[in-house]
C-alpha cells in the first residue's frame, strides 16, 4: 500500500491488527504526512506503542514536535513510552519538558525522563541530571543515575574525557548501590586514560 492508503487505514474504523500492520509500514515510508495520523495514536492504549513504531524513524522534526505535544495529552504506559521516544530521538527541546517530568508523582514517568535525558546527552540534559542526582528521592536515583552514565558515555565518544570522567566520579560519590559505584569507578578510570590507550 501506499502511504496515503496506511494513512486511510489508520484514519478508518479498521480494526486494531490493521492500523497496527499500518504503523509498521509506516515505519519504513512514512513522511511528514503520516505524522498527524500516527500521532493521534498515542493516546490509545492499544496502539500507542505501535504509533510509536511508526513515528520513531521518521526523518521530520514534526515527529518530535508530536511527542512534545502528547506529553500533556497522555497518561500512564503511553506517556512511559512517549518518553522514552524523545529520547530514542535525542530531540534536544524536549530537555525542558523532561526535566519537569523529573518530579512526576508517578516513578516510572519520572525514571523514563532521567533515562531519557541520558540518551540525549545534550549539555542542558547533563546539567538537569547532575543537578538532579543530589536532589530526587532515593527511589528514582538509580534512573538518574543510569541517565548520568549515558551521558558520560556519549562525552566519552565525543572525546570530551574530562568531563566525562568527572561525570562518572559524581556518579561514583553519590548515595546508590555498589553495582552503580564500581561501573562509574571503572568509567573514571578510562575517561582519564590518554586517548586510544588499552
């Protein structure tokens, strides 16, 4: 089918296994002109995942100004979800929006935004997590932490060791179970290893 034809399927009474066979071939297709259709989906608890498929490889800033838009529109699993597609997109304007999700009632909303954040890894983001680190219940400090380790990571493959290193050292000195400690331990060490030495 076509593209307007899966944008028909999912505009339809379809049922749920068509418009999700839609979503997935959108995923391969899909343009500017899909988003619309795909992202009044993610509201559906059904299909929010699916619509979510289709959306994430989508090569428009349309896709992320949708995934901004649904963060006040949807709840639960799907806002979970929504979250956790900002951050398979990187999109950097979502750093606000995700920070503010830091303190949402629900844990699972509120660690999908710190792990989100990682995967963006922007400067902003890096400061919202370290900042956040000392601050969030002990609770969601595992996520900000698993966030901080993203982000030192993609310094580490940018080359900006120092920061990288230094990152991984507050991970290291923070409130959290060994495990976290020995990964940042062994993190610093590499970060402060002169480039392309074993």
């Amino acid at each position: 089918m076509s593209e307007s034809q899966l944008i028909a399927v999912l505009k339809s009474d379809a049922p749920q296994k068509e418009k999700a066979d839609a979503c997935r071939e959108l995923a391969v297709i899909g343009t500017e002109e899909a988003v619309p259709a795909l992202a009044a989906l993610l509201a559906d608890e059904t299909l929010s995942h699916m619509a979510r498929y289709g959306l994430e490889p989508i090569p428009d800033p349309a896709v992320d100004d949708a995934l901004r838009d649904a963060l006040g529109q949807v709840k639960g699993r799907s806002l979970v979800g929504v979250i956790a597609s900002l951050g398979v997109r990187r999109d950097p304007k979502a750093v606000g929006p995700l920070a503010r999700m830091l303190h949402h009632s629900d844990a699972d909303v509120a660690g999908a935004a710190a792990r989100a954040l990682g995967r963006i890894a922007t400067p902003d983001a890096i400061k919202v997590l370290k900042e956040a680190l000392a601050k969030v219940p002990a609770k969601l400090r595992p996520a900000v932490a698993d966030g901080c380790l993203s982000c030192a990571e993609a310094l580490l493959a940018r080359d900006e060791r120092n920061q990288a290193a230094a990152l991984y050292e507050l991970v290291g000195q923070a409130d959290l179970p060994k495990h976290f400690r020995v990964g940042a331990a062994h993190g610093a060490l590499l970060a402060r290893q002169p480039a392309g030495n074993p």
